[in-house]
C-alpha cells in the first residue's frame, strides 16, 4: 500500500516542502465544506466521486481521512511547513467536531444519514448529502448532488423518523421477484435466448432445455430472496415494541426518495415502494421541491418522470 511522506497538501519541490496549489485548495475546500455543515462521510463521499486523487491513480477517501485532515496543525504554519488554514477557520472547525462527538447515542441513532441508507431527490432521482449547521433554524437539510437540479429538503431528524414510521405502520409487504438489476439483466437474456433456442428445438433440444431450467432457477431464486425479505419485513412490522430509527432503517430499507420537505417515499428490501398517497407502492410523478414549487424545470416543463425498476425503485443518476 502507498504511503505519502508529505501531509496532503503539500509537495516537495527543490529539496523544500512547499504547497501544492491543487490539493491545497482541496484542504481548504474541506474546512470550508465542514464549516457549512458537511459530514465527515459527505464530504468523502464528495471527494470520491469527483475523484479527486489522495495518492497517484487512487482517490477513494473516508470519513477518518477527513477527520485526520481536519486536526492537522501542520495546515496553520510551523517552521516547515507554509499555513494552508487561517486559525479561526481551523479552532470553528475544532469546536464543531468537538460538539458534534456530545451527540448521546440515542441521538445518534435517529441520524438516518446516506451513509445508512441511500437517499435520493425525488426531482431527479440523483443521491443527495446531509448537511447540519447548528447555526442554522433548521439545522438540518439534504441537498441534491446532481450540480443541475441542487434541490434543497429541509427534514429534521424527528421528522424523517416520524414520516418513516407512519409509512411502516400502513405497508403491507408483497412478494416481488428480489433482484438487482444485473441479475434482471441477465434473467432477460436468459429468456430470449430460451426463446430463439425453442424456435430451432428440433436441432438443438438440448440447448432448448438447458437455458429454460437456468431461466426458471434464476427467477425462482429471485421470488426466494423476495418471500425471505417479505418475512423478514413481517416479523418487524408485528412487532410490538417496534422502533423506527437508524439500524432499522439499514436492514429494512434500499432507498429513501425526498419528495418535499413533509413527504418522502420509502422502497424496502422486498423493492416494494411505498408512499403517502396509497400507503403501497405509490409513483410520485408530481412531487414538489422545498421550497413548495412544482418540480417543473427551469424552463417551465413538467418535471421527466422518474426511472423505475421493478417494484418502484429508482435507477441509479448517471452523469
């Protein structure tokens, strides 16, 4: 594994260790990021999928890394190395760090962030980032990755819960074919391929009957994995000391899409997706931002609709 034996940052250059103008940017990109209320794992998350690179032809960062940045006072200035980080920006930093690990566990726990489970924009159907700011009234907000829309829902902690929970208390969980989408991919290509083979049966029969019995042993393994998850959703939902809260939200859920700040949509492990007009299953096609306005774009025309799989989950931004 490499190693860097200068601090992100810095570069040696002449026999001197000097600022590296592009990852310096970066350092204070991340003190600034922070200060607006970025995580440690958003602003990771970030990092990565710009694909900003830590080391030579490697650009996967964590939130540790993050955090290691943050408390390095090598950024203020000392005899070798040239100041990165003004030291006001870097004590606000300290201080928030030191506030936000006061949070009590139970606290913790209500934190239902996209590191847990995946969050969506109900706009564009890209993830989002969770932002807290505790200088902020509503301290907490989640804004839309996808630089083109930058969607804003304002949902606190309580909220979130409160919005998952009255969902649960409604759903009733139904048994859909479990799989992702490359084993849908190749389930379809089974199936034309058994198709073609059954129309030359004559000379291939054995082919014919190969691929229908890899067709069907896919698909019943597929129906096996969605009755498992069905149980499984079951037996928590009769519950009777059921509890709404993080590690629910990470074995029970596949993906949360925003509508507005007041309404969300949640798609279980079963990729049944269940939202607030129906209680089962619904397709928000007329969703509205933050701030209460249609979802029409900049242009004035109505918002695309959304892509689905099956069971209702969304597929997968692509930029």
């Amino acid at each position: 594994m490499k190693n860097r034996y200068t601090p992100f940052g810095y570069e040696v250059k002449n026999g001197a260790i000097v600022i590296e103008p592009t990852e310096g940017k970066v350092v204070q990109g991340i003190f600034s990021d922070y200060l607006d209320g970025m995580s440690l794992q958003s602003i990771a998350e970030m990092l990565t999928c710009k694909q900003v690179e830590y080391l030579p032809n490697q650009s996967e960062w964590n939130k540790n890394r993050i955090a290691r940045i943050l408390s390095d006072v090598r950024y203020l200035g000392t005899d070798v190395y040239e100041a990165i980080i003004e030291p006001e920006m870097f004590d606000q930093a300290r201080h928030i760090k030191e506030s936000r690990n006061t949070q009590s566990e139970c606290e913790r726990g209500k934190i239902i962030s996209p590191s847990v489970v995946n969050i969506v924009c109900g706009k564009c159907g890209c993830a989002v980032r969770r932002l807290y700011d505790s200088r902020r009234r509503n301290k907490q907000r989640y804004v839309c990755t996808n630089e083109q829309c930058g969607t804003r829902y304002r949902i606190s902690e309580e909220d979130m819960l409160r919005m998952m929970k009255e969902l649960l208390c409604d759903a009733e969980p139904e048994v859909i074919e479990n799989a992702d989408e490359s084993e849908m991919l190749e389930i379809h290509r089974l199936q034309q391929e058994a198709d073609r083979a059954i129309d030359f049966c004559r000379t291939d029969a054995e082919r014919a009957r190969n691929l229908i019995l890899e067709c069907a042993d896919k698909r019943y393994q597929a129906a096996s994995k969605g009755r498992a998850n069905v149980d499984k959703l079951r037996r928590y939902l009769n519950s009777d000391d059921m509890v709404v809260d993080r590690q629910m939200a990470s074995e029970l859920m596949s993906r949360i899409t925003l509508i507005t700040d007041e309404q969300i949509s949640i798609t279980l492990i079963n990729g049944q997706t269940i939202g607030k007009e129906n209680g089962n299953g619904a397709d928000h096609t007329g969703c509205q931002d933050s701030q209460g306005d249609s979802t029409a774009d900049q242009t004035g025309g109505k918002a695309d609709k959304l892509p689905t799989t099956q069971g209702g989950s969304l597929l997968p931004c692509v930029h």
